[in-house]
C-alpha cells in the first residue's frame, strides 16, 4: 500500500525534551483530544479513534559485524474512515 508522509520532524532532542512531548501526546490521549503536530510553516492535526492500534518497535540498523543504528518507535494507527486499529497481534505490552 502507498504511503504519503503528512509530516515529519526530526531534530536531536534531550531525553527530557522527548519526554516532554511523549507526555503532551499522552495527555491529549487521555481526554480524546486532537493532536497537532507544528513545525515551521507545516502542521497537521490528526484525531485518534478510542482505540487505535498502538505499535512499539526497537530496531538495529546497519552491519551485523559492527555498530549500527538503534531505535525505538511508537506509533499509532486507525482507518481513515475513523474506524478503529485491526487489534494487532501479540501479547499485553509491558515498559520497564
């Protein structure tokens, strides 16, 4: 399926910083809130169903033989009709 990108925004941040903006979109989760996303002259405001798909995935890019990238990513999905995720598979996620 294609994908369009309706933003993006990349910047090294403090891990504080992060924080910050994982707890603003926390927030707006809890009271069902739209969240927009601003950066210079682009914006897009998006408007979670009650229950998305919630997707948490840590990677390693690069060569198996020496350092790579690492990441760790959180992402959210719904229909565009505004129906909610597929349910996803797998077990009850845990964050230690």
């Amino acid at each position: 399926m294609p994908e369009e990108v309706l933003f993006k925004s990349e910047s090294d941040q403090s891990r504080a910083d992060i924080a910050s903006y994982l707890r603003r979109v926390a927030d707006k989760l809890e009271r069902g809130d739209a969240i927009t996303l601003k950066s210079g002259s682009e914006s897009v405001t998006m408007e979670p169903p009650a229950r998305p798909t919630f997707e948490v995935k840590a990677e390693r890019e690069g060569p198996t033989s020496g350092p790579g990238e690492l990441s760790v990513e959180f992402e959210l999905e719904w229909n565009e009709d505004g129906n909610e995720g597929d349910g996803g598979s797998g077990g009850q996620l845990e964050i230690e």
